[in-house]
C-alpha cells in the first residue's frame, strides 16, 4: 500500500512538470497540456485515481495550494501599474463579475435545461478566470501597458469574488430548488467574506513585515517563514469566515509586494518556483477525477455554451464595466477577447461537485465536465486569436525601442544613460539592491530582482521593449536571460556579453556565439578595464566631412561601436555585425580620448564615468 502511495504521488509530480516543460517546448499555455495528460493518467488509462490516493487529504490540499498560488499571484500587483484604471478594475470585478454570473446561469438553464440552482452554481464558478493562465497570454503578446494592467489585475482579484459567489450560491440554495436565492443575503456575504479575508490578509502581511525588517528571521528562513504566514492567514481567515481565505491570502501577497520595509525579491522567487509546482500537481490531480461517462450527455450543446460566453457575455460585461471609461475602441475590444479559465474554476467546481454527489443531488456530476470542457475551450480560443488581434488592433508595437538591460553596475548605467539622452527608453534589471538604488538616483527607470524570475518580467512594459543586453559578468547569466527572453523579444534582437565559456552546455554557449555582444574577445572584464582606464562613452554624427573612416583614424581599433541610430531607430552593434554607418547617422561607442587634432563636428554628451 505504501508503495503504491509513493508511486501515485511521484507520477504525479513527474507527470506535472512533464507537461509543463511540454507546453514550453511546444509554445502552448501549459494549462493544455497538463489537462491532457491528467485525463489521459486518469480516466483513459486508470493509472491515477486522486480520491483513492489521497483520501480526505485531496480538497484540503487543493485549497491551500490555491491559497498560495494566489497569494504568488498578489506578489505580482503593484499599485503604479493600476494607476489610471483603478476604477475599471473595480468595475470589472464587480459589475462585470454580476453580469458574468447572471449571464452563464442563463445560458446553462437555457442550453443544458439545468436547473435553476445548478445553473447559478455554474455561473458562479465560472465567474473567475484566473493569473495561471492569463500572465503568461500576456507575456507572450505583450500589449499596451494599460490593458496588461487591467487583465492582470482583473485575472487576480476575480478569483476569490468568484469563490466566495459560489460558495455563498450553494449556502444560500442548498438542495432545495424551490428555495429563491436571496440576493441581499448573498451580496451582505460577499461583502462580508470579502472584508474579513482583506482584514486578515493585511494583518497578516504587517505581522510578517516586522521580524523581517527587525532581522529577528534569518534570510534562509524568510521563504518558510512566508509559507507559514500565508497558510496561517488562510486558516484563520477561513475560521473567522468561511471561504474568506482566498482573498486573504491574495490581499496579503498585494500588500508585502507594495510595502518599501523590507526587500522580498528573494520570497518572490520561491514562491514563483513554488506556484509552478503546486499548478502542475492540481492540474494532473483534477483532471484526473474526471470520468469519461460525464461528458457522454454533452454535445453540441456545449459549443452552444462556449459561444455564448465568448462572443455574448465577456463582450457585455466588459461594454458596460469601461463604458465611463477613458478607454479607447481597440483596448475594449481586446479586453472583451480574453478571460480564459484557470485552476479556481476547476478546483471550485471538483469540490462542490463532490459535496452535491455525497448529497444526493441528482445532475450534480455534469458541473465538472462542462467546467473543464470551459477551461480548455477557453485557454484554446484565446491562445490561438489574442496575440493575431491585439496586433491587428495595433495594441502591439510592431518596432519597439526600448531596451531592456541586464545589469546595473555603473558603466551599464552610463550606457543607459546615453540611450536615454538619444530617446530610448530603457529599464535595468539587477538582483544588486545598490545598483538599483544608484541607477534611480541617476534618473533610470530599474527593476530589482532576477530576469530569470517571470514575476520580475511581468512588472516590465514589455511592450515598449524591443531588445536585451545582457551586461553581467556571469556569462552562465547572461546566456540564460538570452533563453528565458526569447519568447518575447525577437531573436536578432537579444545581445549578451560573452566572457569564459568553459563549463557551460552547449546550447548556453551556441546562445552565448550567436548573439555576442561586441565581440567574444571582449567580455565583462575587457570593458570593465577600459571604463576604468579613462573609457567614454561617445555619440558622434556621422556626416560628409567626418566619415567612419574617419572616426576609424581619429580613435583607432580600440574603440567599440556600440550603437548606430538611424531615423529615430536603435541598431545594437554586435559581435558579428558590420558596421557602417551612414551620413545622417549618430554613432555611439566606447572610446579612448587621445589629444589630437580632429575635424570632428562639435556634438553634445560625452559621458564618463
């Protein structure tokens, strides 16, 4: 028996991860992949029966799992993001939340004949959608800033209003159909359910501030000091009200990612490694209950279904949450295009489909297919046309500028510095806290935190950047922000400095050989002695008297073209890139001042350091 336990469990967590590492492999929302392999570990083969595995266990370990998943996803919401769409945020989970709800109950009594009850649970587990599933949409299409913000945030804080709608439909109805539901019982529950998971999770989080800003926990335990305050806070939020958990947990991870106290990159990491692993495990488990026999009743009914909630109710439910708003045509008609179902929707509807099947409820078994079939249809449309309309919309810039830079030390600052002068945008990103700190007081825009990290590249206007430098001197480092960014900007367009190469695989150096920065001979360290012996950075006009040969002449070949710019376009030089720019062109490098004469045209910034 032990040893059945140990091998249900280990396929588990191999088969999770499995699927995950597909779907990044076959560049698919990892949710399908994982579905598909629960259901073919379960009901198609029988290798995997969660209930039989787990026991009492499973339903308790699902919601703490995503009370933490969620409490990952708060981690990501920073307040500046939301500035200027607060209101349609607010709106989007409320109104829109209600008009999602009554909508989907009307088309599941009409579409399927449910009942009425059965038809407002439905609606109400369908009302969430889920940050498992759109972050990384959003990640990979990269729209405006503004509806990035909406989605993400929405995607966030739905999911509890959702959970808690559904648990307060079931309390109020129970198994008496006749029963009307009282809608000023369930608002007054929300409301409720609402306020005491966000009190709790505010205090958790200031209870959690304090021993780590006064050093009473030692940085290798704050990850697991975190996790126990994030599971306690659930646990007693749920004490204090039933299912108010969820919002405690998702309010806690807002408050400690907007709070200045205390630097939490290192918990954020975690719990994103975290986050992964406790998604690929529900995943498998849920969608391994389902039975086959369930889908048997559903037919064309549930195209119907689908339809209906993609092209009626999302579309009026976002019409009427902007319609005050400073929104434009485009950015509506995007946001009406994506609210793709995630774990909650599925996690809620396994669990009350279990309670209404233990009850006796006849019916109760079609929750949980047409929740999954949801769910995959969802995930399905969105994937293949979100990113092909938010470029017809124009809501994707086709050449950004922008330019992300790995490493905030001080001469990748005086690089910065000298894009922005010549009108780019640039952000630096370092896991240094001085680094950042001195890049901001120099007037930089920088991150703190890993770029390996998705919840540092999910803060990034990524739709504004539209190339990598990679400038550390780990070149491991470097080649890895190579691999990790590819997704999301274009291959020509990543740089990274290459130094020692010696013990890396073969895809990191072939990463490191393809996209060199400047040359392999020309490292970290190569540059690092030249700023410190004296080395400027240089913006030099190219014109019909002063030519590159000239330039070549004047400073000879130890100077490095960095950067040519052309009609208001960045061109980064790189280590297998010809150089020859044009007249009407400004060159920017690195060069060694020597005193002579030159017939160079006076021109503004020299920069040193």
């Amino acid at each position: 028996m032990n040893e059945h336990v140990i091998v249900g469990i280990g396929s588990i967590v191999v088969l999770g991860i499995g699927a995950q590492w597909i779907g990044w492999r076959l560049k698919l929302p990892a949710i399908l992949p994982l579905l598909i392999t629960g259901f073919i570990a379960g009901p198609v083969t029988g290798f995997l029966n969660p209930d039989e595995l787990l026991g009492d266990l499973l339903f308790p370990v699902v919601s703490i799992s995503v009370a933490v998943i969620l409490f990952e996803g708060g981690l990501s919401l920073k307040r500046e993001d939301v500035a200027g769409v607060r209101s349609v945020v607010q709106l989007l989970i409320t109104v829109g939340a209600l008009i999602t709800w009554l909508g989907t109950w009307a088309a599941a009594y009409f579409i399927f004949g449910l009942d009425s009850f059965l038809a407002s649970l439905l609606g109400a587990i369908l009302v969430v959608s889920g940050p498992t599933v759109v972050l990384p949409l959003l990640r990979f299409i990269r729209p405006v800033n503004r509806v990035r913000s909406i989605l993400q945030w929405e995607g966030i804080l739905v999911d509890p209003v959702g959970a808690t709608l559904a648990v307060l439909v079931l309390g109020a109805v129970g198994t008496d159909v006749t029963r009307p539901l009282a809608f000023p019982t369930i608002v007054l529950g929300i409301g409720l359910t609402l306020l005491v998971g966000g009190a709790v999770g505010l205090l958790g989080a200031a209870a959690l501030v304090i021993p780590f800003q006064r050093n009473w926990v030692p940085e290798y335990l704050h990850t697991a000091v975190t996790l126990l305050f994030v599971i306690t806070a659930f646990m007693a939020s749920n004490a204090i009200r039933a299912e108010s958990g969820l919002m405690a947990a998702t309010v806690m991870g807002i408050v400690l990612a907007n709070q200045k106290r205390v630097n939490i990159q290192h918990i954020v990491s975690f719990k994103e490694e975290l986050g992964v692993l406790l998604l690929s495990v529900l995943f498998i488990v849920l969608s391994a209950r389902v039975n086959l026999s369930d889908f048997e009743g559903i037919g064309w009914e549930a195209t119907l279904f689908l339809g209906v909630m993609i092209l009626v109710i999302r579309p009026l439910a976002v019409w009427v949450s902007t319609i005050r708003s400073n929104l434009n045509w485009k950015e509506r008609v995007f946001l009406a295009w994506l609210a793709p179902r995630g774990i909650v929707a599925a996690s809620v509807a396994s669990l009350f489909a279990l309670e209404l099947h233990e009850l006796g409820y006849e019916g109760a078994d079609v929750l949980l297919p047409i929740t999954f079939l949801v769910v995959v249809g969802t995930v399905t449309v969105y994937a293949l046309t979100a990113g092909p309309l938010a470029r017809l919309l124009g809501l994707v810039r086709s050449n950004p500028q922008g330019t992300l830079i790995i490493g905030a030390h001080g001469w990748a600052r005086e690089i910065a510095t000298v894009l922005k002068t010549s009108g780019f945008e640039t952000v630096l990103v370092d896991t240094n806290g001085s680094n950042v700190r001195a890049a901001e007081l120099e007037g930089l825009t920088a991150v703190h935190g890993s770029i390996l990290s998705e919840d540092v590249v999910d803060q990034l206007p990524l739709s504004r950047f539209g190339r990598m430098m990679a400038l550390t001197s780990n070149s491991e480092l470097n080649a890895l922000a190579g691999l990790t960014m590819r997704d999301v900007i274009d291959d020509e367009n990543l740089h990274m400095l290459a130094s020692k190469m010696d013990g890396l695989s073969d895809v990191r150096k072939q990463m490191l050989q393809k996209h060199c920065l400047f040359g392999i001979d020309k490292g970290f360290n190569y540059l690092e002695d030249m700023f410190e012996d004296g080395g400027m950075i240089k913006i030099t006009p190219i014109t019909e008297t002063y030519t590159y040969t000239d330039f070549q002449i004047q400073y000879g070949p130890d100077a490095i073209p960095m950067f040519v710019v052309e009609n208001d376009e960045l061109h980064v030089i790189g280590g297998n890139t010809a150089v020859s720019p044009q007249v009407g062109h400004n060159l920017i490098s690195l060069v060694q001042l020597k005193p002579q004469p030159t017939k160079q045209p006076e021109y503004e910034p020299m920069l040193s350091k």
